[in-house]
C-alpha cells in the first residue's frame, strides 16, 4: 500500500509484520531453500503467538477482523521472507476463508480458530495429475456410506502438505451431474488413510512442504462436507479470490526485496570510477522496475479496496483479481530480471538473494491458475459487462468522418 494512503491503524499492523520479518534468522530460510527444513511451522507460530494469523477472520476465531487492505499489507511483508513463507502464511488465509463463509459453527470451532492460532496446520488439496487448469475435470471421488464420505485419489504440487494436519480438499459427489455441479468440498484430518508423498525437486519456493497427497479409501465424517454435497463448485469459485490476491501481494513484496538490494548495490558498485547507477543503462532498468511495481501494488490494493467496499460486482471483482494476479506476478518476474541485470554476474550467484528470488518467483505465475487462464478470464468478464452494458459510456464509434457509411460496416 502506498504510505501515503494508509491509516494509522495499517501503518501499525506494516510495522508488526516487518519486526516479525526481521526476527526470521537468516539461516532458517537457507535451510528452508537446501530442503534441510521441509515445512517451517516455527514461522506460522510465530506469527500466530503475535496474532497475526487469519487477519481477516473474525476475533472469536482467533483473527482480527480486518479487510483485504490488511491481508495484503502483511502478506507483502511475509514475502520479503520470500514465496514459501509467505504462500504458507497465505494458506490460513485462503482454506480459512473457505470454513469461515462456508463451514459450520462446528467447522469454525474445530478448524478455523486453531488454524488462527498456530495449533493447527492446514493445506489446499486442489490440483490433480490430470487436472492441472481444469479443476472440474477432477478424478478423486467422495462416496456416501452412511455416516461419512469414502475418499479415494490423488492430488499433487500440494503446497504445505508435509506439515498440514488437515487439508481442505475437492472431490466428485455426482459423476453423473454437469461438471459444475458434480464437485463437493471436504475438511479431510490427516490420518493413516492419508499418504502425503514428498515426490518433487523443485526449481524455487522451497521448504513449503509440496507434496503429493493420496486418498486411499479415506473416511471423512458427515459433518466434514463444507456447504452442502455437490456444491463445490460454488466454493471453488469463491476460493480463487483469496487464492489469486495473496499471490499478487506476495508478488509484490518479493520483488520489493529485490529491488532494495539491486538499489543499494548499484549505489555501492563503481565502474570507470563512478557508481554504476549513473550509467543509464543501469538507472532505466531500475526506473523500469519502480514504475511496474509501483503500477501493481496500484492494481492490488484496488483490487483489494473493491473487494472490501462490498459494492463491486462479483463479476468484476474476478476481473479484478485476476488482472492483480496476472500483472503483479509478471511485474515481480520482470523486475527481479531488471535487478539482476543491473547487478551483473554476482546477482547470478549465491552471495546476494536475487537467484532464489527469481527462482521462486516463477512459480507464481503459474499456480493458483496460470497466468493464460487469467487473460481468459479478464476478457470473458469485461465482455460480459459490455453486453449488459455496465461498460457504457461516450459512443466513440460514430467520431469518425466516414462513420455513418454503412456500406463499410460488413461484419458477416
């Protein structure tokens, strides 16, 4: 958020989440980074122990209370922890939103309060081998055997499941119903009928616990179906406005890392005996990065402000958050490259933080929906809003000198 914007109270919770960044010690994210620690639950308690967990939820399960505004402002600041952290610290966001608007009283006592509060663990089990963009395509199945659901598939490239102990997780209900309709969500504990598979070397954002998760005939009580049977698909596409914000405002507080040490360098850094700042090769590929992030964090705390007034459209706030997504994630690539290329070949190695930041900034782009299913999205619903005319304002179309000339209309 631009300081200058602020109220007092954001500035306040900006300053308590950048006194915890800086009580992470160093050599806990290079363990994380090395795979020596597989999922940094000391950080979610942390966090928690200073009730800065599930900001957005309300006080009686542990959260504060707050809007996207605040989600945001903090998740930037996890972000300059870098992508694991802060995607971690955004999933009791994102699974939380889903038994807060959606779980029973029950629910909220059993899983959002102690997600809130560090006691619990949490993970989203969305994308399958065969899924991937296509979520309704989803194979896993859920059948109703009396007093609980019979699980059984797979799910991978599950961020967190290493640590979680429970996953909120979708499965088919209704293989016969239209794909929409065919999907129920579950709470599913972690127990012995829960195999959770540490399978992948990732490039980036490691030390998340990404994993593998398989549901070998697992039982899931009754009372564990979130909303009703057969309405996942309602769920999932609220779910993908926590999901995509988060990325774009951690988007944001990578390449903001970045940038401050790409900054410092090139003010340190002399070349033919002047700092290389001066060289305009260098200070145009700095301006660039302020300009893009600057842009972003402009489009995410919109973004954010829209969703909170509670007077935008559903349809345009999907716009919304997916252009958020969609540009912050590629402005972070894009500037975390700028900074790079300003610090030259050292920025390639290990002795400053710029190669694992590009490396876990590649990911974002891709998860939570690729960045293309993102482009789909922001012009089916800006197309919709033209057809029902929401979009209407001055008819520039009849500005032109020949524009009455009908003869030169053809559109069949």
């Amino acid at each position: 958020m631009f300081d200058f914007m602020m109220t007092d109270a954001q500035k306040e919770l900006q300053e308590e989440m950048r006194d915890f960044a800086r009580s992470i010690d160093r050599q806990y994210l290079l363990d994380m980074d090395a795979e020596k620690i597989q999922y940094p639950k000391e950080i979610l308690v942390g966090a928690a122990e200073r009730g800065l967990l599930g900001l957005r939820f309300p006080k009686e399960y542990g959260g504060r209370g707050l809007g996207w505004v605040e989600e945001c402002i903090a998740i930037e600041e996890m972000a300059t922890l870098g992508i694991p952290p802060a995607c971690l610290y955004s999933l009791v966001s994102i699974v939380g939103e889903c038994t807060n608007e959606f779980g029973t009283e029950e629910q909220k006592q059993k899983y959002l309060k102690p997600t809130c509060e560090g006691r619990l663990f949490c993970s989203e089990a969305l994308t399958e081998p065969r899924g991937g963009s296509d979520f309704f395509g989803a194979t896993t199945t859920a059948k109703k055997e009396g007093d609980h659901f019979v699980l059984h598939g797979q799910k991978r490239f599950i961020v967190g499941a290493e640590g979680a102990d429970y996953f909120m997780a979708y499965a088919k209900t209704d293989p016969d119903a239209a794909p929409r309709d065919s999907i129920s969500c579950f709470l599913v504990d972690r127990d012995d009928d829960v195999e959770v598979k540490h399978v992948y070397g990732l490039m980036g954002a490691r030390g998340g616990g990404t994993g593998r998760v398989l549901f070998r005939d697992t039982k899931v009580p009754a009372e564990n179906l979130v909303g009703g049977e057969n309405e996942g698909g309602r769920i999932f596409y609220r779910m993908m406005v926590p999901e995509r914000l988060t990325s774009a405002a951690g988007a944001l507080g990578g390449a903001r890392a970045s940038l401050e040490v790409a900054m410092r360098y090139t003010t340190r850094r002399k070349a033919f005996g002047v700092p290389i700042k001066n060289f305009q090769a260098v200070s145009f590929k700095v301006s660039e990065s302020i300009t893009q992030l600057d842009a972003a964090r402009a489009l995410v705390y919109a973004t954010a402000s829209a969703i909170d007034s509670g007077k935008v459209p559903a349809g345009r706030l999907r716009r919304m958050v997916s252009e958020s997504k969609k540009f912050a994630t590629e402005a972070s690539w894009s500037v975390i490259n700028h900074c790079m290329q300003a610090m030259g070949g050292i920025a390639y190695t290990n002795v400053y933080p710029i190669e694992r930041a590009l490396r876990d900034c590649r990911l974002i782009m891709i998860w939570t929906g690729t960045n293309e299913i993102m482009n789909l999205i922001i012009q089916h619903e800006l197309y919709k809003e033209m057809a029902d005319g929401r979009a209407a304002g001055r008819d520039t179309e009849f500005d032109a000198a020949e524009a009455y000339n009908d003869d030169e209309k053809i559109y069949e």
